[in-house]
C-alpha cells in the first residue's frame, strides 16, 4: 500500500507559529506522518524535518520541490496558516483511483483572475490557453502522487515560477498546459471552508 503524509513549509517565526497552531487541531482528526519541510528543526513536535535552505520571500522554491523531498508516495501539501478542522481521510482518494493532483478551486475567478498576479504573467496565462476560460486553481491545500507525469508538472511548475518570482498559481496553471496531468478538483470547504479553514496571509513574512 502507497504510503500517506502530510507536508508544511515554514519559514520564519510567524509561519512556524501558524504551522503549530495548524498541527494541533490537525492532531485531533488525523494521525498521518507530519514532515515540514524549513530551515530549521521543530523541537518537541513529533515532526519529520525536511532540511531546505530558505531561497526567497515567499518559500516557493521549498513548496515547488515538495515531489522531490517529500517521502512519502501520496502526499498532501498543507500551507502553515490552515486550520484542519476535520479528517482529510478522503482527499487521498482520487490519488487511490489514479488521478495524479487533487486540488480545489479558488474563489476568484473571472474579472479576479489570477488578481495577485502581474499583469504580464496573467497574459502569459492567457496566451497559453489560447485566451480560453480558465478555472483559476488555489495552491494552498493539495495532494498529489509520485509518477512520471507530476514530476514532469513540477519541473514545469517550477520553470514557469522563476520567470515572473512572484506568485505560484498563474505558474501552476501554465505547468498544467505545458506538462498535462490527470486533475481532481475538490469543493471549497476543503480550502477556506468548513473541512480546512484558511487563514490567508497569516503566516506570510514581512518584507
């Protein structure tokens, strides 16, 4: 059987609070293997710590490497400033089916699109999609299996991420075009709602 974890990326003192506050309600509903991937240790959590050096601002660079650090076959990726407020038992499942990437859809869509996003990277987006409809997609909450195919995503992901250094979802959305792979969406309680709270921003350093 697949093994089953859960990965957060913290770095800083007010991502490493949130992270800690997130795990202990998380504890209440899940027992899966917890590993945070940082630059420095948790002690006195019973936490794998997943030794990443801290390359920028946003921690993108640690989150978009999560297919090559994480050690577990099915990973959940959780941002720090979540509150898990009842078992995510059930987001492994599409991963269980053969679907590659589980995520939900954000709350800004159409004239919002992509709205933290420079205006030259929502027209990259756009021109990658042929100025199609997209559904914009939330980065904060999502589970994915090792393959060929989502590691192929990822370095997509990533390539796509350092020409703008900025946000990650217009990213995400162009790597999906460029390296396809099979995609489950989720509802939004999973993401701001009733099954994982999120606290957007709050664990986000100061500049």
């Amino acid at each position: 059987m697949a093994s089953r974890g859960i990965i957060y990326v913290a770095y800083g003192k007010r991502a490493r609070d949130e992270f800690r506050q997130s795990l202990s309600i998380l504890r209440r509903y899940n027992d899966y293997p917890v590993s945070i991937i940082s630059n420095h240790p948790c002690p006195g959590l019973e936490v794998n710590w997943i030794k990443f050096p801290d390359r920028d601002t946003g921690a993108r660079m640690a989150k978009l490497n999560i297919d090559l650090l994480s050690p577990y076959d099915h990973t959940m990726y959780i941002d720090a400033d979540t509150r898990p407020y009842q078992s995510i038992h059930s987001g492994f499942h599409p991963l269980d089916d053969g679907w590659d990437f589980v995520v939900t859809f954000s709350s800004q869509q159409e004239k919002n699109f992509l709205w933290k996003c420079s205006k030259e990277e929502v027209r990259r987006t756009m021109d990658i999609y042929s100025s199609r409809r997209i559904l914009s997609l939330q980065g904060g909450i999502f589970f994915f299996r090792k393959n060929p195919q989502v590691h192929a995503f990822f370095e997509s992901w990533r390539q796509e991420w350092g020409q703008f250094g900025d946000q990650d979802q217009g990213a995400m959305l162009r790597a999906m075009a460029l390296s396809p792979l099979r995609v489950w969406i989720l509802g939004r309680p999973w993401n701001g709602g009733a099954v994982i709270g999120h606290l957007f921003g709050r664990a986000a350093r100061r500049k």
